[in-house]
C-alpha cells in the first residue's frame, strides 16, 4: 500500500521497452536515411541535420530550465523530432531555417501543450508546414551542388519523364531523407521486426494511395507512374516514422485503419488535383487533428455502456 501510483499521459505502450530504448531505436531505424542523405547531398546535408538536432534538444532542454520542470532530453524525443525535421528540409536552406523550424517544433507544438503525449500534431511535420509557409522560396528550392532543377514528382506533374530506378535508389533532388526509399524501407523494416511499430498504419496509408492514384490519376494502372508517385515526395518516410507517431495517431485498431486511409485519400487529393506535387506532410497534420473525432467513433464502448461481453 506504501506504493504510488502514478498517473500520466498517453501515450500508454504495455512493453518493456521504455519511451528512451523506443526513441533511440527510431534515431537507428533514421540512420540509412540520414546516411543516404549527406551521401546523397554532401556536409550540408550533415550540418543542417546536426543544427535541427541541436536546436530541437536545447530548445527543450532551456524551456524545462526556465520553467524550473523535470529534464527530458534524455529520452530521446528531442533527437528524433530533430532528425525528422532536418531529413525534411532542402539541403540549401540556410542555418537559421533549421534554428527556427527547431525552435517551433518543440516549443509551439510540443512543450507549450504540455510536452511529449500532450502534443495534438507531429511536431517536425507542424515545424516543416509552418516554414514552407512562412518561407515558401527556401523551401521548395531544391537546387544544389547535386543536382538542378523540380524534383522528379515535380517533372511528372508537368509531364516529363523521370528515372524510376534513380527515384526508388536515391539519386534524385528533394528533402535530405526522402529520396532513397530502400534506405526508408530498411529503417521501416527494423521498426517493424522491433515491434516498434505495425502495419496497420503505414499499409492502409499505402494501399489506399496506390488506388487513388490508380483510379483517379488519369493514368489507369500505370505500373511506371506508380512507382514514381510511392517512391517520391516523402511517402515512405511520412508513412512509417511520422504517420506512425505514437502520441498523434489513434489508439484503436479500427481507428488505425480508418486514419491510414484518410492519410492515403489526403495525399492522392493534394497530389493529383492540387498545384503542388507533394501533399505528405499537410496529409499527416490534418489526420493528426482528426485523431480524437475518429477515436470518438472506434473506441470500444466498455460492458454494460452498450459494449458486449467477451
């Protein structure tokens, strides 16, 4: 009886696995992306990675200072939230894009909600959608010693052509971490065989897109442009390590499905009606404000409140 019994927020996981062993297999699992990314682009991409690491990190480190609150940066969110949102920047935005982006992605949409679990959006991908707006010609220039001109899906909204083999390898203009979906897939498989994370999500999400893109992309079963559409503007990655976010995705099964394909109609809808060839990140944040209206209609009702026995 001398025990206590502490109450906290979600998210609740019943695993051995502490939110630190979680997030630092989720700083692995970015690994072959990051990796692939300064292969891909050179030091720059290294140096901004680093610098929205770091200004995630004391970001949060000086808020718990000042408002004299328990240290946190031990568990690694920080980390992940900081790599997230540097493998989602061009590799020519200058320091302070990463600084800022840092800054507002722990500070507005993380700690002043109450810090990790109250966050009601994924805080790189509220950061990345706050600076393409506020800074929309930095963010959407991808030109850089690498590589000139649109991205691939950019060049196939206009009607070119692209390299599908260039697209699933790599070798291709974009964020830092988007481009080699091999290099996502690995860190997805390693999150999977962990059991950090399922394929509820991340399939549905899928799926559901490759249909839209099928019946509504005005090419019909178009094995070429399929590929180019799952390989690019960031599906992987938003699909397995942001989509899947424990704090801003639904708690139930049914619920998990329901926001998977949501994700999957939101994209194809920005992708193929809307001027812009991406639609990834604006996808997941409007599912994340979407949580709570479908965990009201799928979380199971408990026995005798309309529930059934099992």
């Amino acid at each position: 009886m001398n025990e206590k019994l502490n109450v906290s927020s979600n998210p609740h996981v019943r695993s051995k696995s502490s939110t630190q062993v979680i997030m630092l297999t989720v700083v692995i699992a970015l690994l072959p992306a990051f990796g692939f990314g300064v292969y891909n682009f050179g030091i720059k991409a290294l140096i901004t990675v680093l610098i929205t690491i770091a200004s995630c990190v004391l970001t949060e480190l000086l808020f718990e200072v000042f408002m004299k609150k328990p240290l946190t940066i031990g568990d690694f969110s920080a980390v992940v939230t900081g790599m997230l949102l540097g493998l989602n920047l061009p590799v020519g935005v200058p320091w302070w894009i990463g600084v800022i982006g840092g800054i507002f992605a722990i500070l507005v949409v993380k700690m002043l909600f109450g810090g990790l679990g109250q966050n009601f959006m994924n805080p790189a991908l509220g950061a990345r959608c706050f600076l393409v707006i506020s800074y929309t010609s930095i963010m959407t220039n991808f030109d850089c010693d690498a590589y000139t001109g649109a991205t691939p899906l950019a060049t196939l909204k206009a009607g070119g052509t692209v390299n599908i083999m260039d697209m699933i390898i790599g070798k291709t203009a974009g964020t830092i971490g988007e481009t080699s979906m091999i290099a996502i897939v690995l860190g997805a498989c390693l999150l999977i065989l962990t059991g950090i994370i399922d394929l509820r999500i991340p399939g549905s999400y899928i799926v559901t897109f490759a249909l839209f893109v099928c019946i509504f992309g005005g090419r019909g079963f178009d094995p070429a442009f399929l590929s180019a559409q799952l390989s690019g503007g960031g599906l992987m990655l938003g699909a397995f390590f942001m989509a899947t976010d424990y704090v801003t995705r639904p708690v139930t099964k049914k619920g998990q499905y329901i926001y998977g394909i949501f994700l999957g109609i939101m994209t194809g809808i920005f992708r193929i009606f809307g001027p812009s060839a991406e639609g990834v990140s604006y996808a997941i944040i409007l599912g994340n404000l979407l949580v709570p209206l479908i965990e009201k209609f799928t979380y199971p009702k408990a026995f005798g409140m309309g529930g059934e026995h099992i």
